[in-house]
C-alpha cells in the first residue's frame, strides 16, 4: 500500500488563484486613472488656451458644445486649415443655426433661455472661425457663450 | 524532513485591500469640469435702429492684430501692461459722480465706470491664444476693481457678515451648495457691485 502513496505525493500541487482578484483589481484601477469622460469623439485638434480668469460651466444650465480647431492626423484629407465640429462630425459655419436649434428642441422649455454654447477652440486657430461662429451664434440668438479655457497663466498662450 | 514544503501564504485580505483603494479612489475621483471665461454676446441690431452715441472719451479702444500685436488706444502696448491700463481707464471717475473710485479725475477719460465701455477689436489672423490671453486680462481689470469694491462693502456694517470676502470669492461661495451664510444676501450684495462696476466689454469684429 505504501508504495501507491508515495506516488500521489509526485503529483503537480493547485495552482494558487489567490492573487486573481488583485490583478482584476489593479486593471480595474488602470482604467478608473486612465478614463476621461467625453461626450464627442474628436477628429480635430483641441488643444485649449489657458487662462486664470475663469469660472466654472455651470452643469444645471444646459450646455451645447462646438468645437473648432484643424483636423487631427486621422482626418488631414479634411485640409491643415480649422475647422468646426459639431456633435461627432465635421460641419460648415451656416449648419450652426440648424445646431442650436436642434438642440434647443430636446430642451426642456423654461431652460431654453439658459442655453450656454461653450466654444472649444484649438489655440493655434485663428480668429476669423472664431468671429464666423460668434455671428452665427447671434444669428441664432444664442448670446450666453463660454470660451472654454484650461487653468494656467494667460502668458503662457503667447509663447 | 523531505516532504517539507513552502508554507501558504494567507491571501484572505488581499480582497480586503483591494476594496480599500477601491473606496479610496471612489471618494478622490473627481471628474473634470470645463471652465473658461464667459460672455454675453450682443443680440443683432434691427437695421433701422439708430447708433446709440458715445464719447470717444469713455471708449478705451484695444486691437490685437493679425500678427498678435496688441494696440490700446492707438500705442503698441505689453500684454503685462494692459490689465493696469484698462484699470486706471475704469477706474478714473472724470465726473466725480462715482464715490469708490480711486482713479486720477482726469476729464480726457472715463466718466465714471457704469459708462465706460472697453471695445475689443480682432482680425481674423489674430490667434486664437492671443485673443483669449488679451480677455483674460480684460475681465483680470474688471475682477480686480470688483474684489476691491467687494473688500470695501464687506467693512461696512451692512454687509458685516461678508468681510474680507471678495467678489471672486462671494461668487464662488453662491455657487457652492455647502456654503452656510446667507445666501440671498450675497445675492444681493454681489448684485450691487455688478450694478456698480458692470462688466461693458463689446466685441467687435
């Protein structure tokens, strides 16, 4: 009988599956760092200016977003010069009326006046696109607008 | 003595720790929210509306031109050196109506701050960068006359319960849900300096 014994004892042991839960948990984290939540996927470079002038967007008051900058390297068929964005497409300077006022339809009615546009502009854009869509915005009636800007010494943009 | 082997390490509160981080991240995390500089835009002027006329006096004309050059009041000028300038110009008081104002009296510029009006101008080459840097000063000479007006009232009896607050602060304490004072009072106070010192930036193109 001994000798079957002594056989068994030659057998591979379990592998240890104590530490999956770590290794779950630690990509768990990765992501959780790494996540950036965005409402658009961009195909236009968005690098923002800095400024320390600034105040926070309010959440409770609607927002609509364009952005504005040159097409990033996916896109360069699209041309090197800015230009807008709108929800996930690239758009003409005439389809913002139309925009606004799509969006202003899946608004509840007392918050329509509240509509803030915040403009995403890359800093390398220049500001004719910028002064285009401020036209188009007026055009529309959509006054309250938020140059969206990053956190950091104006000085820094003219460099 | 040869069948000796490692001994098991207990791995029972390793989900113990895992949980821990979990929970520290939960209470850190803090998702992004956008910020920048916002504007009123003026609303499109009916064709047969006559031109409201101002006095050259109460303008203080700034133009960035296409090659990011910035002109206040027909002089090159330093970015560094505009916010001073547009304060000096806001503040100046020429008709001694306004009390708070610390300016030089001077009669060849403003009035007093509710008519003066800074009139930012562009070329479409202007960048974009340069344009928000040169706003960003602009509204830095408007927050710094506020935060000063601010830091007066807040001296005074009335407004007792707001001293050494300023005006970035107060709007910043409206905004805050876990603020304790007094919130329709701060309302009103911010309100009064606004009505004060109200922000007359135009934007022309």
């Amino acid at each position: 009988m001994s000798k079957f014994k002594k056989k068994k004892s030659g057998e591979l042991p379990a592998v240890n599956t104590a530490s999956l839960p770590d290794i779950v948990f630690m990509l768990l984290f990765f992501f959780m760092v790494a996540t950036v939540m965005r409402e658009n996927t961009l195909k236009i470079e968005n690098r923002l200016p800095v400024a320390n002038q600034i105040e926070k967007l309010d959440k409770k008051n609607p927002i609509s977003y364009i952005y504005a900058g040159k097409p990033s390297k996916n896109y360069e068929m699209f041309g090197t010069e800015a230009r807008i964005q709108l929800n996930d497409n690239f758009a003409e300077v005439s389809d913002i009326v139309a925009f606004i006022n799509s969006e202003r339809v899946a608004l509840r009615e007392e918050l329509i006046p509240f509509l803030t546009v915040a403009l995403k502009v890359d800093k390398d854009a220049n500001m004719g696109i910028v002064g285009d869509i401020k036209q188009e915005l007026r055009k529309a009636n959509a006054l309250k607008i938020n140059y969206t800007t990053g956190k950091g010494d104006a000085a820094q943009n003219m460099q | 003595m040869a069948k000796r082997s490692a001994p098991e390490v207990n791995a029972g509160s390793m989900a113990d720790i895992a949980f821990l981080l979990l929970i520290f991240f939960l209470v850190t995390t803090t998702i992004e929210k956008d910020s920048g500089i916002n504007r009123k835009l003026p609303p499109i002027q009916p064709p047969d509306q006559e031109p409201v006329i101002l006095k050259q006096k109460n303008i203080f004309t700034v133009l960035l031109n296409g090659k990011d050059q910035l002109l206040v009041e027909d002089e090159l000028m330093e970015l560094k050196d505009l916010r001073k300038a547009a304060i000096e110009f806001l503040d100046n008081g020429g008709d001694g109506s306004c009390t708070f104002c610390k300016g030089k009296k001077n009669i060849h510029s403003s009035d007093n701050p509710d008519k003066a009006i800074i009139s930012l101008k562009n070329e479409r080459e202007t960048s974009y960068a340069a344009y928000i840097s040169v706003q960003n000063e602009l509204v830095g000479a408007y927050n710094d006359l506020r935060n000063r007006r601010a830091l007066e009232l807040g001296s005074t009896a009335k407004w007792s319960q707001f001293r050494d607050m300023n005006f970035v602060e107060m709007q910043d304490n409206h905004k805050d849900v876990r603020f304790t004072g007094n919130k329709t009072k701060l309302k009103e106070l911010i309100d009064q300096i606004k009505i004060e010192i109200p922000l007359k930036l135009s934007e022309v193109q």
